[in-house]
C-alpha cells in the first residue's frame, strides 16, 4: 500500500526555531532535553524535535550561516570604513570625518551610514528568521 503523504520539502519554522533554541546536550539523569534557558522540553516539544527532518537541519545550518556572515561583516566593519574613506580623506586637506561627507553623494552616504550602523550598534544574538 502506497503512502498519500508526501514527504516535506519545506522547513516548518517551529521545528527550526525550537532546535535553535535547544541544549543538545541531552542530559543523562533525566533522559530529556532542555532550551537554552534551562527548561526542559514538554512533550510536545519531544515530539515536535524527533519529527525533524533533513529539510529542517539544512534550514538550520542556512541559519547559522547567515548568522556567521553576519558577525563576519561586522567584525570586518571597522577596516571596511577605513578603506571606504580612504579616497575621500585623500583628497582633503583638513582630514575630517564632516570635510569627507561633504564630498559624497547620496549613495555614497548611505553607504557610510550603513558602515557607520554596523560599528555602533550593539551586535545582534543569534535568532533563527532573525537574518
């Protein structure tokens, strides 16, 4: 007898959100896995976990990429605005942040607002969907 379901060729987020959240760590005494914050899973959430599939490891794994890309173009973000403004201070003779601006145009300053935006801002934690 054939099977109707066909198998899931998209992730169900609830799945990845709850694998992202979790201590893989399975703890001995209790047989049971826990969030991050310590609470253990209930048992929908048990059940939830062993219905993963491949589909939704994949997702997590795109998750975590774009996490890590993230963090990598911030932590590259200081060097990244020296090079940007290395042309405009070139150019001036009084080498101020304020003398720069005043030579770009309107996309050139979003792109220093941008890079400027990943240098203050706090760095964000990981959240899967967040990115």
């Amino acid at each position: 007898m054939r099977s109707t379901c066909t198998p899931t060729t998209q992730a169900r987020p609830e799945i990845v959100v709850l694998l992202c959240d979790a201590d893989i760590k399975r703890k001995r005494e209790t047989n049971t896995w826990n969030h991050l914050d310590g609470r253990p899973f209930s048992k929908e959430e048990r059940a939830l976990v062993l219905s993963a599939t491949r589909v939704e490891f994949e997702e997590i794994q795109e998750q975590f990429k774009r996490y890590r890309e993230y963090r990598r173009t911030v932590d590259e973000a200081p060097d990244a605005l020296e090079r940007f403004l290395a042309p405009f201070m070139e150019r001036l003779a009084e080498k101020k942040l304020g003398n720069a601006v005043e030579l770009m145009n309107e996309e050139e300053r979003a792109e220093l607002d941008h890079l400027l935006g990943l240098i203050v801002e706090p760095v964000r934690p990981f959240a899967p969907y967040a990115l």
